[in-house]
C-alpha cells in the first residue's frame, strides 16, 4: 500500500499560514496539489511566504495570502469570500494563528485572556461557522484545528493560552458529531514544544517569568521530554496531511498529542 493522499485539486485555508506550523502546513498542502490561501496580518511575512511557498515543485496548485487579522469578525469573512472568489470551492479549513503570552496569574490582566479567546477560540468558532455552509453543499469537508498540550495540562504561566486550548477541544469534539451528518470531520492536532518562532517568544517570556536564561528554559524542556527531541513543523504538518485525507475517513471528532510522550494520560 503506498501512501498517496490524493488531495490534489482540493483548496484550503491554513490561518496563521506565514510562518511555523501554519506555513510548513501550507507548503505540505501545496506540494500536494491543493490550492492554498494562507491569512495572516503581516503582509510583508505573507509575500516572503507566498515566495517560499511557490519555490516548491507543486502539481499545478495555487497560492494566495490574504492579509486579515483573524481577531475580528469582518477579517474570517473577508478569508472565506477571498478564498472562494480565488478557487471557487473550500475543501480544508487548518485552524492554526493563535499567540497567547506566557505570564504569572497575577501579572496578567483582562486583555492577555481577551486577546487569547479572541484571536484563536472565537477566531477558530467563527472560521469553522464561516466554511461550515460551503463545506455542507458539498457534502464533504476536512478541518483540523492546530490546539496544543496546555489544553488538556494546564501550567499556571500559560493561562491564556491553555483555557483558550481547553475551550477549543471542547469546541472540536462537541460539533463533531453535527458535522459529521454532512461528511464534515474536524479533528485537532495538540503540538508540544515545536521549533517555531512563537516558541523561541515564549521560552524567553518563561525566562523573564522565572529570571533565568533562555538556554536553561529551553535546556529544562528538552529535558522533560521522554524522546528526547523539539518537534519540527514538518512533522504537525505531515499529520495534518493524514487527517485531511481519505486515510482518515473515518476519523472524526478526535485529538492527536504530539509531545515526544511528555503527557501520556489514559
Ligand atoms: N510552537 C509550539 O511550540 C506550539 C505548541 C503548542 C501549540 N501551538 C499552536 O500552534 C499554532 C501555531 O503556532 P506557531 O508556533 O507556528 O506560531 P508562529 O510561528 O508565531 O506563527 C503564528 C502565525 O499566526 C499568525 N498570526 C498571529 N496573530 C494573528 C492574528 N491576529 N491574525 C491573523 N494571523 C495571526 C502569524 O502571522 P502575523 O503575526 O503576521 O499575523 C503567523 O503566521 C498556534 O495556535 C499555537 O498556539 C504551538
């Protein structure tokens, strides 16, 4: 059996698709053959991207960025009306911006949680309300919405980013089973610590937090890694490829921990 994923000719919107996982998903999608639209702020980042993007020998795939900030109701339209004016149909939908801060409870005000729950809770709800309808009339969709590890482990410096990650797995596993009626599956990818630009952010936040060096932050959590190893984009990437595809069709409704076995439950 070889593992062909048979998505060329598909479209997709990755947010958060300049840079880290977001934009090693985008580059995975279009070698694929999936027409990409890929949404972010900085525009000057989405070129670099596009370029980068369209470096890579594809199947005859489109990419496009969009530059939208995804906190605001107006932007997820504005992705979604792009998008189809550009490739006429939405096929996969990868939910990925998101930059909670790390900081202790105390020092946090309102605005650090706000601005979590807007941007990746309420921005990940509304996207997926957003292409739900054009999914729907094709009776066939695939989302995958890019959470992570605090969701399920909370750490008292990642408050934000960890109520907001819990809320969006309830969120992922409580729609699943209306969507699923439409052949829509929605599934997460929960990354631990992955080599990406956010993660460099947030050692140095830890390091502030605790008044210690970056090297020592970064030393403690290759430490408290069972395999030993920080994951590469590439491989959040590989997975959400897997999920998007016909391999996971009966996949549904379900989260998959990459964090070299830090967190492995029941
Ligand atoms: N890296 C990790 O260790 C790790 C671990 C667990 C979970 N995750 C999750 O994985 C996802 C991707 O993380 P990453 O490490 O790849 O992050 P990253 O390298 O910082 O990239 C974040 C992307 O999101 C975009 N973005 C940020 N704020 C935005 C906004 N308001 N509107 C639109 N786009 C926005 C950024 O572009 P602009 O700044 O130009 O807008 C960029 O393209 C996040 O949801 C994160 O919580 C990451």
């Amino acid at each position: 059996m070889s593992l062909e994923l048979r998505l060329s000719g598909k479209t997709a919107i990755v947010t958060g698709g300049s840079a880290g996982i977001g934009l090693a998903t985008a580059k995975a999608l279009y070698s694929e053959g999936v027409n990409v639209a890929i949404a972010a702020r900085n525009p000057e980042r989405l070129e670099n991207a596009v370029s980068a993007i369209q470096s890579l020998p594809s199947q005859g795939a489109k990419v496009i960025a969009i530059s939208a900030d995804l906190t605001q109701a107006e932007s997820i339209e504005k992705v979604v009306s792009t998008t189809l004016q550009q490739f006429s149909q939405i096929d996969i939908l990868i939910n990925n911006a998101g930059s909670a801060r790390a900081g202790s409870f105390l020092d946090l005000a309102d605005e650090a949680f706000i601005d979590a729950w807007n941007l990746k809770l309420l921005g990940y709800i509304r996207l997926v309300r957003a292409v739900v309808p054009h999914l729907q009339s094709r009776r066939d969709g695939r989302i995958v919405n890019i959470i992570g590890g605090a969701g399920r482990t909370p750490r008292p410096s990642f408050l934000p980013g960890g109520t907001t990650n819990a809320a969006l797995l309830n969120f992922t596993k409580g729609i699943s089973k209306e969507l699923a009626q439409y052949n829509i599956r929605i599934n997460a990818i929960s990354p631990g610590a992955t080599a990406t630009e956010r993660a460099e952010r947030l050692a140095e936040q830890n390091a502030q937090i605790r008044g210690v060096s970056v090297e020592q932050i970064k030393a403690e959590s290759l430490q408290a890694i069972p395999l030993g190893r920080i994951a590469q984009p590439e491989e959040i990437a590989a997975l959400a490829l897997f999920l998007v595809s016909d391999f996971a069709a009966s996949i549904t409704g379900t989260e998959i921990i990459v964090d070299g076995g830090q967190t492995p439950g029941v």
